[in-house]
C-alpha cells in the first residue's frame, strides 16, 4: 500500500525548541516500505515500485504487518559517510544480475523514522512522539535496517555535529505532529551547506541557467535555483558585451562575472551538487 509521504519546508538556520525533536538528514531518496499479508512493496516518494531495486531490504525486521516511511542510503564500509551518488547509482540499476550483485557488494541501509500502520492499524493521526514509540517496538536494528536517532529540543548541538561529520543537516519535526500526505510547516529541514566562489561563463538558452566554472576555467556545474530576476536582468546588462560565441544550447561569455554559490557537496565529478545563487562578488 502506498501512501504519499509527508514532505519539509526549509529553514535557514538551526534553533532549540523544546516542542520539537530533531533527526540527522539522511542523504539519500525517500521510500516508504508496506508489508502486508507476506507481501512486500517499496515506493518512492512519488509512487514507484522499487522493490526489485534493493533485494537486500526484502527481509523486513518486524513481526507484523507495517507501513514504514525513512531514507534508503548507502555508507561506505570504510568511512561510515553517506553517499549519495551510490544510492543513485543503485536505483538505476535495471539489469537483476547487476541488482543481485549490487546487494552483495553495495548494500543499502534503510533508515526508519516513521511508522504510518502497524498490525492493519492506521496510526498516522497519533502525535509524532507516540508514532516514534510505536516504531521503536516494530522493528529491530541489523545490518539492513535501523532506526533514525532523535533528540528533544536541541537542534544547534545536533547542527554542530552534522557540520563537523560534513553530513546533510538535519531535520526539526513538531512532537505533536500527525503524519500528513503533503508539505507542512510542523517538518523543517535545515541543511548544511558548502560554499564557493565561481565565475559565470555563459548561460542557457531554452531555460534559465548560468554555467559555472572555477578559477581554473574547469566547468563545475549549472546554477539555476535562488537567482532574484532583478540578478538575472543585472547579469544580462553586463554579460551581452562579453558574448565569445554561441552553440545550439548555450551562449558563451568571457567568465568576468563571480559569484558565491551554495551546494550541498562536491559530487565525484568535480562538480557542485545543486548550488544555489547567493550574491555577486564585486
């Protein structure tokens, strides 16, 4: 059974409240995991099967019927740091001999923070703290399954942490909260970013975005979110006189233009993961 998952708003900074408790943001892709009946599902957020893609979560450690609702990530063995690109690469997999062999040698990790039905009851209009309970009594901790750590009222010390093992951010939700099928303001997500200074070397033509690169002239990525129109229109007032040349997709300037920029991390590839504009450097 597939039931949409409860989704965050976005704040800037970390705060204490004692209304609250607080969880690391596990960097991976939402699924939600119904077992009823013997029968298995996983979904992602938007309502794909997925269960094919991760054999190594089919033996859920429970003792009765549940809907669970968490991140599937993958954690090198070695460091114990999150990685995205991984869980990526494992939900692109199509071939089941490449699944198969990927369960042996790249394992996922599912990390529960919710519990929606337990025992064919729906259990989504209880307060958050009572859910959390209900979830520490479903299911076990092992290898493949665990449940997410949280803390009442202190979001800055968590912060810290997060910041000093280079972690996603972390994520503030209402104790009181009932488990809602859209966004809501009672989950915040507060996020760690990096920062870094690029040069503008061009834009896109058919949507908006300025192609970023370093100071090595090495392109690094696309910015294309958190840029105020009035930023827009100043940037095209100046970079039309430093056109150097055009293809199909882009216009190409001389990269004068240098701006800060917000991302989560710096993917494999030597490029920013979904940075944001922050301001001109003049």
């Amino acid at each position: 059974m597939f039931i949409a998952p409860m989704l965050l708003e976005k704040r800037e900074e970390p705060f204490d409240d004692d209304r609250y408790v607080f969880e690391p943001k596990i960097d991976g892709h939402r699924l939600v995991i119904s077992l009823s009946g013997g029968r298995l599902n996983m979904y992602t957020r938007h309502g794909n099967e997925v269960t094919r893609q991760y054999p190594e979560l089919h033996d859920v450690p429970t003792r009765s019927d549940i809907v669970l609702d968490g991140e599937v990530a993958c954690v090198n063995s070695v460091t114990g740091a999150i990685e995205f690109e991984s869980v990526m690469e494992r939900f692109k997999l199509a071939k089941e001999a490449r699944i198969t062999e990927a369960a042996r040698t790249r394992p996922v990790h599912f990390f529960a923070f919710d519990v929606l039905s337990v025992a064919g009851r729906d259990v989504r209009n209880l307060p958050l703290t009572e859910r959390k309970a209900i979830l520490n009594e479903s299911i076990t901790n092992n290898p493949y399954f665990s449940r997410v750590l949280s803390v009442e009222g202190t979001g800055r010390s968590l912060f810290d942490v997060v910041q000093a093992r280079r972690l996603e951010g972390i994520v503030a939700k209402r104790k009181d909260s009932a488990y809602v099928s859209r966004r809501s303001a009672a989950w915040l997500k507060v996020i760690n970013y990096e920062y870094a200074d690029v040069y503008i070397a061009g834009w896109r033509k058919e949507e908006f975005g300025w192609l970023a690169q370093d100071e090595s002239g090495r392109g690094v990525g696309i910015v294309e979110l958190a840029v105020p129109v009035a930023h827009r229109k100043a940037f095209y007032s100046v970079a039309r006189a430093l056109v150097t040349g055009e293809d199909r997709a882009f216009v190409y300037v001389e990269p004068r233009v240098k701006v800060r920029v917000r991302f989560r991390n710096w993917t494999s590839g030597g490029r920013l993961r979904t940075p944001e504009f922050v301001k001109f450097i003049v």
